[in-house]
C-alpha cells in the first residue's frame, strides 16, 4: 500500500466516513473525491479470488484489471485489457493472450505474461467458491501448469474441449479472473494461504485505484493511481459508506455530504426527484424474480395448470406501484444485456383466460397450494399479489414465510410447493443462466445438484439441457445468440418457472456526478470514469 494519507485529507475522508461536523466545512463533498452510500454488508472477501458478492466485486472492479475487459461506454462489448489482443488456435482449444507492454502493478513489478499466468494459476489452485468459472473449462490442480503457461509475452490457456470463443472471453472479464500481483501477495503468505488473509485489507492490482482502507459492515476508502495505463481517473479519492437505510442516503444526498447514494426506495427516489440539485440514473441489474413449482406436486405439472399461473400475474400493476421503479417486467432467464436476452413479454394478466385453461387442466378446484417466501418486505409484496390473483382463478395460496436462510434451505431441500426466488448470474456470460435454468444432468433426489435450478424444483428439461450444450460450444456468436433465444422461448411456455422480474437499478446523484457506470447486467461499477 502507498503512503498513509497526508491531513487534512486523512480528517476530512475519515470525518466523512462518521458523518460528523467536519464535513460541513467542505460545503458539501470535496472536488476530488467521490463519496457513495451502498449496503455492502454482504462483502464476505475482497481476494479476487475469492470475492463472490456484488459490493466486493463492484469495489474490486476499479482495484484490478483483467485480460479482457467489458467497456463501461458499450454495455456487453469486450475490449482489450491487460492484454492488447487475443486469438484462438485451429484445434478449437487454444487461446494466446498478449500482453499490453509498460503496465506496472501497483507495487512497481511489471505485469508480465508470467505475472497473469501465475494469478490465474492461484484461482485455481486456492479453488475457492468462484474459481469454476475457470476450472469448467478442464482447469484443475493436477494439470494447471499445462493449461496456464507463458510463452514470451503472450498467455496460453487451453480449454479441455472446443467452446464457444465468447463463453471463454466472457468468463476471463469475471472478477475472479482479474489479475493480481502474487509476487507481493505471496511475501504475505500465512499457513499457506497464498497471501487470502492479507488481500482482506490489501489490493495488489493494476486497477485505476489503491486501496487505502478497509472496515467490513463500515466503508472503504480508495485513492487514485497516478500514471495507470487508461489514464489517471478524475476523481484523487473514492469513498465508499455502508448505510443500508435508504431514508438516511436521501437525506444525506440533499444535503451534500454524499454524492451517489445507491439503496434508495422508490419512495425515496420519488421525494428526491424534484429536486434541482439531484438526478436519478436508472440502469438494469442481473438479478431476475421467477416462481418455481415443485414438479414433486401432482396439480404442478400439469401444462395448463402452469400456463394458467402465468396469466395469473399482475406483472405491470406490481411493476407500477410495489416495484416502481426497481423492477422491470422480464419473460426470460437471460436478463436483458446478455448475448440472446429476450425483450419479448408475451405474458399479461388475463384472469378469464387463466380460468379457462384451468377448467381445461382437469384439476379439481380450488388447488390450495404454499408460496414460500422470505420474509422481505418486497418479496412479501409481490407474493401476497400473487395471492390475491391465484385466488381469483380457483388457486388457494397459503404463504410459507421464513427468513433467507430457511428459505434457501426448503428450497435447495426440494421441499416447497410453490417459492418465489431471485437468480443473479455468475458471470457475464449466457451459459450462466441457461445451465441454471434449463439443466439437470440427473433428477434424482441423490443427486443433491442444488447449482441447478431445474433440479431444486424437480424439473426434467429433457432435450433443452442438449439445447444448452450445443450452444456452449457453437462458435459463431450471432447462431449461438439465436439458439439461446429459441431456448429461452421454450423454457418460458413450458418449464416449471414463470418468469416475472428484471432488476431494475436507480442510483441518485448530485447534479454535478457525470459518468458514473453502474454495471448494467453484466459488469461492475466503475468509479474511474466518474467526473464532477
């Protein structure tokens, strides 16, 4: 790490991190320095290689640089990063990265081919929740040093069999793939750990920002990187406040003490709106809201039946009140960003015709069902909507409320009826979604494939599991985005899912905060583009 922070710039930044009465010294925040308000209480690492949550990867994204890059200016397109340009061999399996010239780590060591080949080798090797996105391509401890090489200044990958070239790039412009200086990482090893324990409170990495601190459940302070490859950010300082309460950042975003407050409600976005001095960016997220039916519950699967509940939703009226604002209506498990997303919403309430396919189905009504569903007050919301119109066309729906971890354990046990979830994918890449939601290599209750969303509601997607994997592998982009987007069609009228919801993101900010990047669907915040 640099230097500690010359005062008055250390008082100021900490003043702002308690929100005391220095702050108001500076008339609002400082010209150099960003401040945002986000709940990043679900950090539970910030190692690359071992960061899995959405606030670790968005703070790690302005720390780290990867090989290939997703352009915050062009949502989706790839760009070069640490590495200037990339190819594939003709057997299908061999990918040459090379590597951009002068680049410097944040401790002065030049990031060679040898430097990415070695941090990537450390995901594979500490194998830590997000190191598959690596190792589903044939990456193991046993053969890193075959599949991992440098070569001069190029990076070689092979892959265990040909893929789709986009599925791979794709998953090298992940978190986990971001490339870390283990040369200093490593004189911090501690009982083996590679260097994990000091990466808590350190960065190592090419990014356009150094770490400076760092409290769990409290804040981070970053500080610019002067001479970084991409041209020094405008912004000298980021901090980054944890306050979950979206009542306090409005009130602090009206006053000045923040710039960008980020867990806002739609009311508060609402109250803030008219105000000269603040701006609302809306943005999609990933996440995606679906009901699951357990096929273990005769009545479920039934066609009708399901097609039926699918014209039992009132997506728009939650859309316009409950979620204004904060959801989108979405009919497909690729959300909208992704290679083959899907914009079509064929799907409204219609109470009548959802009566008539019922009266088709053959079942005896009414059908007295449980909605399991955690106890948030949005998730309440929209599952007691979904209440009141199943009970309108003969389905008697009994909630099933428990906390998040109750929840997940029903649900991951096959033990609910009907469950209302979010999904939010992996990595920026189509696969992600499609193997979640369309297979299930093996149905049995022993299987216990809790990854597979299809499994934990007891589906059986049959040929569209085939459909998934030649898609994978399919190596013209435009034909694999059309098998993806025929595959989405056919799971959203026949799988055991009904596909409701699109996160929706707002970020207020003040007047002044231009180009801030909130990730869109398939990538992380970006502080280094931000001007004010």
């Amino acid at each position: 790490m640099n230097s500690p922070l010359t005062l008055p710039k250390a008082f100021a930044l900490a003043a702002l991190m308690a929100c005391t009465a220095p702050v108001a010294l500076f008339a609002g925040t400082p010209a150099d320095t960003l401040v945002l308000a986000d709940a990043i209480d679900d950090i539970v690492s910030i190692d690359p290689a071992e960061a899995f949550e959405f606030s670790g990867t968005d703070l790690n994204n302005n720390l780290y640089d990867t090989l290939v890059e997703l352009d915050p200016a062009e949502s989706g397109k790839m760009v070069p990063g640490l590495a200037e340009s990339w190819s594939l061999a003709d057997d299908g399996v061999t990918y040459t990265f090379k590597m951009r010239p002068g680049v410097t780590f944040s401790s002065g060591n030049p990031v060679t081919a040898e430097a990415a080949a070695a941090s990537l080798k450390r995901v594979v090797m500490m194998d830590k929740t997000p190191a598959f996105i690596l190792t589903q391509f044939g990456l193991s401890k046993d053969n890193i040093e075959e599949t991992i090489r440098a070569e001069g200044d190029t990076v070689i990958l092979k892959t265990d069999k040909p893929y789709a070239p986009s599925f791979v790039y794709n998953c090298l412009t992940a978190g986990v793939a971001e490339i870390v200086d283990v040369k200093t990482v490593m004189e911090h090893e501690v009982d083996g750990d590679m260097g994990n324990a000091w990466l808590q409170s350190n960065s190592a990495g090419t990014g356009a920002y150094v770490l400076k601190s760092f409290k769990p459940s409290e804040g981070y302070v970053l500080e610019r990187r002067e001479g970084h490859w991409r041209g020094d950010a405008p912004m000298k300082y980021v901090m980054m406040r944890h306050i979950p309460e979206g009542a306090t950042e409005r009130l602090l975003i009206e006053k000045g003490d923040i710039d960008i407050g980020r867990e806002m409600t739609p009311i508060d976005i609402a109250g803030v709106e008219g105000n000269p001095d603040v701006t609302v960016q809306g943005d999609v997220g990933g996440q995606i809201y679906y009901l699951a039916m357990n096929q273990k519950v005769p009545e479920l699967t039934n066609p009708k039946v399901l097609e039926a509940m699918r014209w039992a939703v009132d997506y728009k009226g939650m859309t316009d009140t409950i979620l204004k604002g904060q959801w989108v209506v979405h009919q497909a498990f690729l959300p909208q960003g992704f290679l083959g997303a899907l914009d079509e919403t064929p799907y409204h309430l219609d109470l009548d015709k959802a009566k008539a396919l019922l009266a088709e189905s053959g079942v005896t009504l009414p059908l007295n069902l449980s909605l399991t569903v955690r106890n948030n007050q949005e998730r309440m919301d929209i599952a007691q909507s979904v209440q009141n119109t199943f009970g309108q066309i003969g389905i008697n729906v009994t909630l099933d409320v428990g906390d998040g971890k109750q929840v997940l354990e029903k649900y991951r046990a096959r033990q609910h009826q009907i469950t209302l979830q979010t999904w939010g994918p992996d990595y920026p890449d189509p696969q992600t979604n499609a193997s979640t939601f369309a297979e299930n290599p093996d149905n049995s209750d022993e299987a216990k494939a809790t990854g597979y969303l299809a499994w934990r509601t007891a589906w059986d997607p049959g040929a569209m599991g085939a459909m998934a994997e030649a898609a994978v592998r399919e190596v013209d982009t435009a034909k694999r985005a059309a098998m993806y987007e025929d595959m989405q069609r056919t799971h959203r009228d026949t799988s055991a899912f009904v596909l409701m919801f699109q996160q929706a993101r707002q970020d207020a900010m003040r007047a002044n905060v231009k180009g801030f990047y909130a990730g869109g669907a398939t990538d992380s915040a970006t502080y280094w583009t931000v001007t004010k």
